[in-house]
C-alpha cells in the first residue's frame, strides 16, 4: 500500500473477502497493526504491518528519503535499456526513485525515495514547492530578459507561471519556480534568443544541495 487507506481495503484486497467480512475480522479484534489488535476500520500507511493469523499481510516499509547530486551527461530515468541511465550509476542497494525530473544536460539536486507520496506533494503546482536553479547563459543578461522571464514565457502553447529571478553575474542567473514543465528553462530562454550553457538545480523546498559534488548524496532524516 503506498497511500493512506482504510484498513478493510486491505483485508478486501489481500484476503478476498467481502466488505462485510473484512469489518467482521476488524470488530472482532483478529487484525494486528504494528502488533496491537484493532478494533475499527483505522486508516493505514505504507509504514504499518498487518497481520491476521500468524500472516503478514502487509510489510512495514522504511522510508528512505536521498538528497543526490545528479551530474551532468546522465538520463533521470530506472530503465537500464535506456543509455547513460540513472539507475546504473546509484550506489544505493535500496529501491528508490526519482521526484521529478532533470533534462540530460543539467545537473544538480534530484530527491529520492521509496515514498509514494511524495511526488504529488513535491510536483503539484497547488503545493508551491519552490525549486532554485543557477543559469549560464550565451549572452549578457539584460533587464528585458530579466523581466520577460519573471512575467511568464508562452511555451509548448501554454504561459509559464510568474517567476523569481536574481542576476549573479554578466551570464549568470538564480530562477526560482514551483512548475516543471519538460525543459522549462532552456525553453524559456531560447523563446528570448538566449541560450543556456549550464543549468543546476540546488534547491528543491528546504532541500539544499549544499556542498554536495556530481554523483554524491545526503541520506535526509525526513521532509
């Protein structure tokens, strides 16, 4: 189970019984949850072990949540068949997948986890999960550029929502966004005639890469 269910879905799915007879074996007290015996239709997590007579029917998951460095030059994707993938270059025994995504060319920080809820948590517009990326551009940044890019840039026939930017040097720019549509940045720039260089994301909510180099990581105690 990856998300918050009511404990008789389980038993329905697992064992399959009726919704009568899975309230039946709840009221009864015959379900352990983390050991203790239950007796109404409680919600459950991914975190929670269940067993009925003697029979794990769900395991308790430990979450693992991993701050990377993804380097430049590799693909955010598990599919082995795909080249430069990520998953060939994970020191990490334990399954866990990516948040999101970032375009082969860019680099930076990459959340993940095998905690299935936190995608729609980090993705959704709605939550304004902020994400700070650093920009080298082709070309001088000028105050129009600057300015264009905060106001939104129509890409792929859709306005980018409005934007945070900070100039750092002649070439160089801090955006700050809570969208990630694919390729948002260079996009938007190109719209402008400029081109990007490099592009590294460093944050992604209280999430910084800090001093972290390609290809090394941070175990996060949580979100």
């Amino acid at each position: 189970m990856t998300f918050r269910n009511r404990l008789q879905y389980l038993l329905v799915v697992r064992l399959q019984i009726s919704n009568k007879e899975a309230l039946y074996l709840i009221f009864s007290g015959k379900i352990l949850v983390n050991g203790i015996a239950v007796k109404s239709n409680c919600e459950i997590t991914q975190t929670d072990e269940v067993v009925y007579e003697g029979k794990v029917l769900q395991e308790a998951k430990k979450l693992i949540y991993i701050a990377y460095y993804k380097p430049r030059g590799i693909e955010t994707t598990l599919n082995t068949a795909i080249e430069d993938n990520l998953k060939a270059i994970l020191p990490f025994e334990e399954e866990v997948f990516p948040v999101g995504r970032l375009d082969k060319e860019s680099e930076g920080l990459l959340l993940l986890t095998n905690d299935g809820t936190v995608y729609d948590k980090i993705l959704r517009n709605e939550n304004k999960t902020e994400k700070d990326y650093i920009v080298e551009v082709d070309k001088l940044i000028t105050t129009d550029f600057l300015e264009k890019m905060s106001e939104g840039i129509v890409i792929m026939g859709k306005k980018t929502l409005p934007c945070k930017l900070a100039q750092i040097d002649d070439f160089t720019f801090k955006i700050t966004l809570i969208q990630g549509l694919n390729r948002q940045i260079r996009r938007m720039c190109y719209k402008l005639d400029y081109e990007v260089l490099s592009l590294k994301r460093v944050r992604i909510g209280n999430i910084h890469l800090e001093d972290l180099k390609a290809g090394e990581y941070q175990i996060l105690k949580m979100l």
